[in-house]
C-alpha cells in the first residue's frame, strides 16, 4: 500500500560533462570548481563496485553522509549507478546541478552537489530527485518485433542478474503480444513465477475504488460534489466531514493525510475493516485547507471505501467483486486477509533491511480500498478491456474517471480519478502504479486503449515500474 505515485525523491545531491548528442554537439565540461570536484569523485565511487572506495569517500568528503552508508549500497544495486547526460548552467562553485540518468532504467533525475565554501570542501548536500524525460532525450519509438526482441533481451538481462522477478504482459487491440514471467514466487519451495501468479498490487487497488465510485455517480447514488460528511453521517472531525467532497477524495486534494506512521504500525493486525481505520484516524484534522493542493492520501481512498459501503449497502470486498471482478472477469483478484490461504499467491522478498527476506512482517491484515490487494497481469488485461469496451462504466465515465483534474507536482503529469494521466514519449498513457517491501506493480493504458502494458514483480519498487517505464517509452508510434 506505502506507494508515491509518479514521483521519487532518491537522495540529496548535483552534476556536469561533455555530450555529444544524436542531432548535434553540444559541449559541458565538469568545472575545474568544489563543487565539480566533489561531483566528479563521488560519481567515480558511487558508480565503482568496490563498497570499502565508496565507504572511504564518504568519509573523508562527506562526513553527514557516513550514516547512511548501507541506504546508499542498496541504491547503488537498485539503479547500477549513474550517468552524467547534461550540467545545469546554474551551477556555482559551491554547488553542482545536472542530470544524470540511471544506468539500469530510462529514469532521469536532477542532480545537485552543495559543498562547504571553506577548504577542504566538504559535501554538506548531495539530491537527486526523479524528474520525467526530458525531451531532449526522447527514446526511439520501435516497431512491434523490434521492442518485442528489446524487451525480451532486457528482461532476461535483469532476472539472471536478480534485479526482476515477476510478470509482464503487453497487449495490442486488447491481446497479448508479450508475455513472459521471471523469477520464483517462492524462494524456499523453489516455485517459480507463471502468468497465473498472482502478485500484491499495493495501491494499484485504488483504480478499482474509482471505478466503484464512478459506478455509483453513474448510477444516481453518489454526486462528486458532496461532502464526505452527506454518507459518513457520524464523521468524528467536523472540517473532514464538511469540507471534504467525493471528487477532492478522488484526486488527493482533500488534506486528508496518510495512514502509514506509528499509529499503523502498532495496529496494524488490528485494522481488519474500513471502519476500523476510520475509528483510529477519524478525529484528525486536515493537512491542507481542501481543493488548495494535491498530496497523495491513502486515507482519502479508505474514507472512499467506506462511502462506497454506505452508498451501496455492501461490503467494499463484495462490491468490488460483484461490480468490477465479476463483470470483467477476473477470476485471479481479490483482498483476502493475509491469515487465509490464497491459490497462486507469491511470497513478496524485499532488502529493505539489507538482506532479502519475506515482506510478511509488513503487510496489513488485509488489503483495502487504498491498496493491498492482489492480482495477476491477465486479470489486469481483463480490467483494461472491461474499462475500453466501457463493461463498467459508460464512455462519459471512462472518460470522467481517466482525464488529468490536477497536476502531480514537478512530475509533468495529471492525476484523473484514482487515475494518473501522463504523456510518455509522444504517447498517452493512463493507469496506475504501486509499491510497498517486496511488492512493485503499474498497469499503462495508452494510445486510447490500443496498447495495455502491465508489469508485476515480488520485489521492492521499482523493480516492475522499471520495466514498465522501458516498454511505454519506446510503443510503436501512435
């Protein structure tokens, strides 16, 4: 369920180089400054493979980074380090600023580097913050075989090297074209993952809770512009209950706050119904005055939950499966609790503490309407088409539930309803991610609905929003 939809901040720090690029030359060269030098070494160590050159570093050049000296390593695994693509003309001799591209993905992200003025110079800050492709560097759209053979190469690349396991599956007018899985699902019963496998899908459930919603608009029981307060008569906080609508629930910009933090993590077996999480976050007050801004809300979407209880007279778990699963067919989807016994089911392994081991001491009792739950990439496929041949809701809908409402703060894309809505490399492209330890899913719906990409992985994030990245940059020109 933890998921940051769109954005990554890595860690602090800054960059600068010499390019040649495809359609010219364009010359930046590593100032001979502080700030360049200290760029320049730190990149050498980081990228190196040698753990005790990097230690070293750290420790002579940038004492305040020492304490973290094991994230670092497990960065480093996670995106093979960095490349240098272009230095920012803001960089002073005190701070560095570039962009650097990861070395096992298409991800960019904004580097900066601050040092001390005085000698010997020592990194205070070093960031980097994932941005959106520039269009500078804009990938090669392939033809079908080409991508198809690309993709096999780098998936297999990436499952000999530990770096994937899962499934991944693109389809074409609404069959797969690929579809291949990786990896095992279960480590120490040496099961291995198939296209059946179903994997957590972390806050990729919040794209079924929209639809719900929309469901019900659609079908006169709800309106957007009502107030929380309208079908959760007994809202503990009066401002939730009274300033909060449907609508700013479903774009994250009620100020309704996250769920994740202490207060989940000492209850966490506890919290066995929507109610049950709204007993324990329901006097909070708001983060935000409603409408003023977008920040991501698991809370929001379990509020929506429990309005889709009251609005429908069912269970969440029924609903959704009587209304969405159903309906679409999709037999492999479900949020049981994790007490029960789940056919199929893959054991999520994630090195958030280092060494890589079951997630099972993280997860909740049971999925929600803000994530949890489980499926398979076929399932997904099923829900993509259901969601184009317009099973579950009306064109006017589909439409009203995938649309950009509000930006995503410095990411270049808008989120819809439980919908993010981006364009990837000339293309349209509209679904939703999620990630959580040993957990990393994204469904992209593109070129309206001609091309569905779905990746899911029990590994850390982003080891399947990678992939999916790689394959939505380079579809087939619209």
């Amino acid at each position: 369920m933890r998921t940051q939809m769109f954005c990554r901040v890595l860690f602090r720090s800054t960059c600068i180089l010499l390019l040649t690029f495809g359609y010219g030359f364009a010359q930046t060269t590593i100032p001979n400054s502080p700030a360049g030098n200290a760029f320049q070494g730190w990149l050498a160590a980081f990228n190196g493979s040698d753990g005790a050159a990097y230690r070293e570093f750290v420790q002579s050049n940038w004492p305040s980074g020492v304490k973290n000296l094991d994230r670092d390593r497990r960065f480093r695994e996670m995106t093979g380090g960095f490349e240098l693509k272009k230095v920012d003309p803001s960089s002073t001799p005190t701070q560095f600023v570039a962009l650097v591209q990861e070395r096992n993905s298409d991800q960019f992200a904004r580097l900066t580097v601050d040092v001390d003025a005085a000698d010997p110079h020592h990194i205070v800050d070093l960031g980097l913050r994932a941005i959106p492709r520039p269009a500078e560097f804009a990938l090669p759209h392939m033809g079908a075989s080409d991508l198809t053979a690309a993709l096999r190469e780098r998936l297999q690349n990436d499952a000999a090297a530990d770096r994937f396991a899962g499934a991944v599956l693109v389809a074409k007018d609404g069959k797969p074209v690929f579809a291949q899985a990786y990896g095992l699902a279960d480590r120490e019963s040496k099961i291995p993952n198939t296209l059946q496998t179903r994997f957590h899908i972390a806050s990729m459930n919040k794209m079924f809770t929209a639809v719900a919603t929309l469901q019900l608009v659609q079908a006169g029981k709800l309106k957007l512009d009502d107030p929380l307060g309208k079908y959760l008569t007994g809202y503990p906080n009066k401002d939730v209950a009274t300033k909060v609508t449907i609508q700013q629930l479903l774009t994250h910009t009620g100020g309704t706050g996250d769920i994740f933090g202490p207060e989940f993590d000492a209850h966490r077996l506890e919290l066995r119904t929507l109610d049950d999480y709204v007993n324990l976050f329901g006097q909070r007050g708001l983060d935000f005055e409603p409408g003023s801004r977008w920040a991501y809300s698991n809370y929001g979407f379990i509020l929506l939950g429990a309005v889709i209880e009251k609005a429908s007279g069912e269970s969440y778990y029924d609903y959704v499966r009587e209304h969405i699963y159903d309906p679409a067919g999709m037999t492999s989807t479900g949020s049981e609790p994790e007490n029960q016994s789940v056919a199929n089911l893959s054991v999520g392994y994630t090195s958030a503490s280092g060494t890589l081991r079951p997630n099972t001491d993280t997860l909740p009792y049971r999925g929600s309407s803000a994530g949890g739950g489980y499926s398979t990439v076929e399932d997904l496929l099923r829900f993509a088409n259901a969601l184009r041949q317009h099973t579950l809701l009306d064109a006017h809908h589909v439409e009203l539930l995938t649309v950009g409402k509000v930006d995503v703060p410095g990411n270049g894309a808008r989120y819809a309803y439980g919908f993010g809505d981006h364009m990837v490399n000339g293309t349209r492209c509209f679904g939703h991610n999620g990630g959580a330890p040993g957990m990393n899913g994204d469904l992209q719906i593109c070129s309206g609905g001609r091309y569905v990409v779905a990746v899911l992985s029990n590994r850390d994030p982003d080891a399947a929003q990678k992939l999916s990245d790689f394959i939505t940059n380079r579809l087939p020109q619209p």
